[in-house]
C-alpha cells in the first residue's frame, strides 16, 4: 500500500476516527484504524464494538492496499508533522511516514493485517433527513441531565421517539430531573421504534458536524446510524424500558412565577459563592415582594440576593440543587422564564416565556 494526501485532511479524520476505537485495551485490534486506499481514495474506519466510524476522502493512490495501524500513536505522529503532504507506504508489517520532500523526518509504525480487523455494522433501515441546527439544539437540550448511575444502565441514554403528532421528541432523565424537546421537522419522518441512545454517540455526531446543512437518521431495532459531512456513524442502542416520562410532567399549575432568565443566572451565580459543596443546596423564597435567593454554607458565610418576579401566590420556600436550575437557563434561549409548581415539594417546570418546545422538570431538595 502507498499513497499522498495533505496532512491537516488526514489528522482531522484520525481525530475523529480516535474517538471511537477502544482506548482500554492498546494491544486489542479495537484499537487500531483501518486504512484502505483504492482508486485515489483513503476509507477509515474505526470501531469500538459498539460504536463504529466510516469516512472517505481523495488520495493520490500509488500502490493500493488496506492495513490498521494504532490510532491513538498514528494520530501523535500525525500532530508532530509540518502541514504538508505526507507520503504513507506499508512494508513487512510497517507503515512507513514522511514528510514529502524531507529527508529528515520519518516514521514507522507497526502495522496488523486488514483481515483482523472487525467488520463494521451495515445499515438496511430507511434513512430519514434532518436539520443538522435543529437535532443539535435538541441533544443540547437533553444530553446533560442524563444519568450516570451505571446500575440504572437504560437512564444512561436520551431517550428518542416519534409522537402521535408527528414531532420529534427527545428526553433525559436521571432521576432528580428531567428534559424534553419536541420538534416539527421540515423533513418528513418515518415511524421508528422508540430508542434510547448512548450520550457518546450524540456527542460524536455534534463534534462531526457543522451545525448547516442535513443529517439522515436511521434506527433499526438495536442500533441507530448518521451520515453527514461525509462521515457514517453508527452505535448499538441501549437496551430496556425507558419510564413513562409523561407522567411526571404535571399537566396543570397552582401557581407560576415569571423571572428574567440573565437576572436569575446572575443571582445563582453570587449565591452560588457562599453554597455547600456536597449538598449544592440553595433556597427559592417566593412572595408577592420577589424572589429571594439564599444559601448557606457553616465554614463560609450565606448569602441572599433580591431579585425582581412576577408572582401572586402565597409565600413558598423551595429548595434546589442550584445546577439544576442554572443548567436549563443557560440552555434557554428567551428573555424570561416561567417556574411553574403546585407546591414547594412537588415537581418544578422550567420553561421559557413565552411557551417553546422544550422544557425542564426539576425535583425540589427535602
């Protein structure tokens, strides 16, 4: 095997191809690239068991052939070289790197044969095309309230499906809260099995993509793939019943406070200050006066910051896990924000005002 390409194009695949190979074991094939050059084109692919990674970009091909090399060392050698083009030829179980033009500089790389390498999942299931913006927005807006508690493995997902009204919706929960965002995609969308979807996976998509242009989507009974910019990805789906998260949204509201999204953050950030480390417990005092922050910590101090709200209610303490509150507000994307609740030791919606098509459930500290 032996072929030309610039070295920024290759590194930037390397880069992407390292996040799905196996980083616990370096002796194990699922460690390594696959390269195959044929007809002035290079094809990666890398795989980790469950998650899988195909691209494919011009070359100039001299001698065509496929091996696998170590991608987390192949991906090193790459940063360490001049932006230029680089020459690649395998010989007795070597990969052998230059700098076109430099005889100073080389490398070689042990190599294992192609044929050791694990075949990649294949797709037979109907892709469906999506705005790249529109299911970023949506993995932003779930992703960080799923849970990381490993015994409860079907929490550790975003949990997607297809509504009787034909949006999108996606969901997070890891027990103390919950996000959901639902979409009207331009592009129609085929029913699909419900599906919970590892967070890697999710992440993966948004650093591949750019945000523009369209993704497609496939989801088969254990696993769900994209193509976009070039690049297939595919990962096995998390396994078991997600909760009904339905029932804990709460379909009517005793009382609602309406508050600017830029003054609470500034307020959960000064009361944040003086907030115990473990418990990371801050208390919302609602009354006809404003909203009182307040926190307390007996090796530092307290503090209690006034902000100004939209209130008629009765005087109501809540206590939050302040994350949990300043997450969803930096995600919000309007001036102001509306808490809704029945009572202080009940379910909490978060969501923007006016109404969009996300919202956040928190449940209060006792």
């Amino acid at each position: 095997m032996k072929f030309t390409c610039q070295r920024d194009t290759i590194l930037k695949e390397i880069e992407h191809a390292n996040n799905f190979t196996s980083q616990r074991n370096a002796l194990s094939i699922s460690s390594n690239v696959l390269l195959e050059n044929y007809q002035n084109t290079l094809t990666i692919k890398s795989t980790d068991q469950k998650l899988g990674f195909t691209t494919s970009f011009p070359v100039i091909t001299e001698v065509p052939g496929s091996t696998t090399v170590t991608c987390d060392k192949f991906q090193s050698i790459l940063k360490s070289l001049p932006s230029s083009d680089i020459d690649f030829s395998e010989d007795d179980g070597m990969i052998n790197i230059s700098v076109r033009g430099d005889k100073n500089i080389k490398f070689n790389l042990k190599t294992l044969p192609a044929d050791k390498f694990p075949k990649l999942l294949t797709c037979e299931d109907q892709y469906f095309s999506l705005s790249q913006r529109d299911f970023f927005d949506m993995i932003s807006k779930t992703t960080f309230s799923v849970g990381t508690d490993e015994t409860k493995f079907f929490l550790t997902g975003v949990f997607m499906e297809k509504n009787a009204e034909g949006q999108l919706v996606m969901v997070s929960t890891d027990g103390k809260r919950l996000s959901v965002s639902r979409k009207v995609f331009e592009q129609e969308i085929p029913d699909f099995k419900p599906c919970i979807i590892p967070i890697k996976f999710l992440n993966q998509l948004v650093s591949i993509g750019t945000g523009e242009g369209l993704l497609s989507l496939a989801v088969s009974s254990s696993s769900i793939f994209a193509q976009l910019n070039g690049h297939t990805i595919y990962s096995t789906l998390i396994s078991g019943n997600y909760p009904a998260y339905q029932k804990v949204i709460p379909t009517s509201f005793s009382y609602e406070c309406t508050v600017s999204v830029s003054a609470l953050l500034d307020g959960l950030s000064q009361v944040a200050l003086c907030v115990d480390s473990t418990s990371k417990k801050i208390f919302i005092d609602l009354d006809k006066n404003g909203m009182l922050l307040s926190s307390e910590n007996v090796e530092i101090g307290d503090a209690k910051v006034m902000i100004n709200c939209d209130y008629d209610g009765p005087e109501t303490v809540i206590p939050f896990n302040y994350s949990f509150l300043q997450t969803p507000l930096k995600l919000t994307d309007s001036e102001n924000i509306k808490i809704c609740f029945n009572s202080a030791s009940t379910a909490i919606v978060v969501q923007p005002e006016p109404e969009k098509d996300y919202l956040f459930v928190i449940m209060p500290m006792h």
